[in-house]
C-alpha cells in the first residue's frame, strides 16, 4: 500500500504527530510518503516540499502589483477578521494538490495540518483517491477557527465564518471515499456533533518515539540539569507559553494559592515574559527542540502539568508518560482518555485556577499511585508505533 502525508510544514504539535504516523508506517513496512509546502525535511525519511513555480509572466504581474496570489488575497481576508484567536484560516490556496505526481501515485491520501496548502475546492473535486484526514484540531469542521472555542469568543465574525464552514463542508462531502483519523475520543464526539457528521471515524492516537522518551534516573538527570534535587519540581512546555488555550495564565493563577515554599517550576517554550511575578522559582530554558535534552526534563521533574482550556492530544503528555512522568491536567479533551486520575496523575475537577490548584497540592501531599515504571509501561501499551500502524492500516483497508 502506499500512503503520502500532506502537511503544510514540519514544525509544529499537528507536525509532530503526522510525522508520528508516517515513521509507524515505515517501521511496519509500508509505502509512505511525506508532501509539505515549505520547511525543512532533511531529517524526515521519504519527504519532500511540493515544487511549485508561478510562470513567468504572473511573477512579473506579481512584482508590479498587477496579479494577487490567493496567498495574497487570503492575507488581506483575515486582515477584515477582528477579534482575539489564536489562528484563523481560509480553504482556499494556490496549489493543485490533486495533480502532484506522489498524490496520483498514492492508494491513500492522508490529509494532516494543511492550511494554506490545501486548495479545497480544486482538491474535493478533482481527487479520484480514498482519503483520510487526521484531525489535529478541529478546523475540517469548523469555519475560519481552528478550535471551537475561539469560535464562541468571537460572535462578531458569525457570518463570515458559517460561509466559510458551508463551502469547506460542501467541498469534503463530495468525495466518495474518506474518512477521518481522530487521535482522542473527544475529537471523535466533537466530529459526531458537527456538520460533518455522517463521515466515518477511526479513533487512533498519536504514537511517541520510546527510545528518545524513556525513564532516566531522576536524581542523576538533576545534577545533569542543574536542579535542586531536594525541591518539588513541576514542569510546563508548550511551543508559544503566550497562546491562551494552553493555560499558563490559568497555571500561574494557580500557584499563587499554592502555600509550599518547596515547589518549583521549569516552563519551557518561547515567547516567555520576564513579568509574571511568581511567588514560587521559576527556570525558564527557553524553547527547547532537541528531543534527548527535553526528555532529560520531562525525567527531572516530578509532575508535568497541562493546563490548556482545550486540546486534542497533546504530544507533551504522551513524552511525559513516556518517561514516566505524571501527568496533571483537566479533565478535558484527550487527557480524558489517558490520565487516569491518582493512577498516572491528577485530573482536576473545575477548569480554572482554583481547580488546578486543589489538582496540584493533591499531588504534593499524595502524589499518584502508579510508580515511574508502571507509569512508562502504560505509555509503551497506548502510544507504540506498532499500535498506531495497526489501527492506520486498519481505517486505510476500509477505504479499498
């Protein structure tokens, strides 16, 4: 069988996760590919950019301001959207994906994160392939947002967003084969309550690499780091520490009601302000990309925490997991289908800063039944590339 990934770049949590999928399928032995509109793919097997050239003629148009790019016209759309989110899209692009060679080539086209990329109403119609989507958030079945609750908060853009979602549900419905891969069940019950409910659902979860994210001695990997070996260490990553939905607000909040002088907190991620004011120690590492190095981290604390007001999977509960590190977090999204809570750590009650703060000193006066390794054995069991290559080929069969 052979299957090519479409992603618009290699960065980034959807990134990681299509990459996920893609090393699985190798590893298992199948024919897959990768197709990303920019980035760079040195280090990804069997990948490559999408060549596009604009003739000559429209790229001298487009240096005298006589041709617009639907890049161009996207640009200046979202310029008339007003309002707070953390990112908006468009179905509309430049590109014919439906003619690239690798995509005629395919038994199985497995849309990912392909905003700006995916031309929908070029691509729906024209594609003769059985194909399958993973939803990394939830914009497929939304309009212009890519999670439902920037879409609650902005009301001011309702017409334009329902027009949007009516062209991309219209577009979607006239394949005749395709299904959507849903890492958590939340995603799943979100896809079922939308307007692309009568398309198909295979429920399978991201996988993490087991050799990379492994248990490490804790108080060897501390003086490695750096940290105090004595203090209760919790630990924050998220790409951009700014993005609302990720909830370091909400976890900065909460530690100011917690009362233990012992506690301290790592938070790595850009976009990190010097002004927090926090009443408990704070390291901030800054963004950190090298796997072996955020792994050691994810060893050296004692609880990784997830305060995000919305998510699907994250990749950094699963690391986490994975070295055998509880997980604190709300009882959201796919942290619902694996903390399992005073097991492998604690799901707070409310989703504010007074619910995580009962959810955090919990943990500091009991912490969690599971020991680091039985922690880490349930990671293997759920997020092996051999699972998630079985339960991929499974929802691909179902399409030929």
């Amino acid at each position: 069988m052979r299957v090519v990934h479409v992603n618009t770049s290699p960065y980034g949590g959807a990134a990681k996760g299509a990459i996920g999928q893609h090393l699985s399928l190798l590893q298992a032995g199948v024919n897959s590919k990768m197709l990303f509109l920019f980035g760079n793919v040195d280090n990804i097997p069997h990948a490559q950019l999408l060549q596009v050239k604009f003739p000559f003629y429209k790229r001298v148009l487009i240096k005298l301001g006589l041709y617009q790019t639907q890049n161009m016209k996207n640009i200046a759309l979202k310029k008339k959207v007003k309002g707070k989110f953390e990112f908006i899209s468009f179905p509309w692009s430049d590109f014919r994906l439906d003619l690239n060679k690798s995509i005629q080539e395919a038994d199985i086209v497995n849309l990912h994160w392909v905003s700006n990329f995916l031309d929908y109403p070029s691509f729906f119609k024209n594609i003769k392939k059985p194909v399958t989507w993973t939803l990394h958030d939830m914009n497929p079945f939304l309009g212009i947002y890519h999670f439902s609750d920037d879409e609650s908060n902005n009301s001011q853009n309702q017409i334009i967003d329902n027009e949007i979602r009516q062209i991309k549900s219209e577009a979607i419905k006239s394949v005749k084969k395709i299904r959507f891969i849903c890492p958590s069940s939340w995603m799943l019950q979100e896809v079922k309550h939308s307007i692309l409910k009568e398309i198909q659902v295979n429920l399978v979860p991201y996988s993490v690499n087991l050799d990379i994210f492994a248990a490490h001695p804790t108080e060897i990997i501390r003086k490695e780091l750096g940290i105090p070996i004595d203090r209760k260490v919790i630990l924050f990553v998220s790409d951009k520490i700014s993005t609302t939905r990720k909830g370091f607000d909400i976890l900065k909040e909460a530690l100011d009601k917690i009362e233990s002088k012992n506690l301290l907190l790592i938070a790595i991620g850009s976009q990190m302000e010097d002004n927090y004011n926090f009443n408990h120690e704070i390291i901030m590492p800054g963004r950190i990309d090298d796997e072996k190095i955020l792994a050691k981290y994810y060893a050296a604390a004692d609880a990784f925490i997830l305060p995000s007001r919305q998510d699907n999977l994250p990749n950094v509960m699963l690391e986490s997991l994975a070295c055998g590190t509880p997980v604190i977090s709300f009882n959201i999204g796919g942290m619902r289908d694996f903390v399992v809570d005073e097991e492998c750590g604690i799901l707070a009650k409310s989703v504010n800063a007074e619910g995580l703060s009962i959810a955090i000193n919990k943990f500091l006066e009991q912490g969690v039944n599971w020991s680091r390794d039985e922690i880490r054995n349930f990671a293997i069991e759920n997020f092996s590339p051999e699972k998630q290559a079985a339960l991929l080929m499974k929802a691909y069969r179902a399409l030929i």
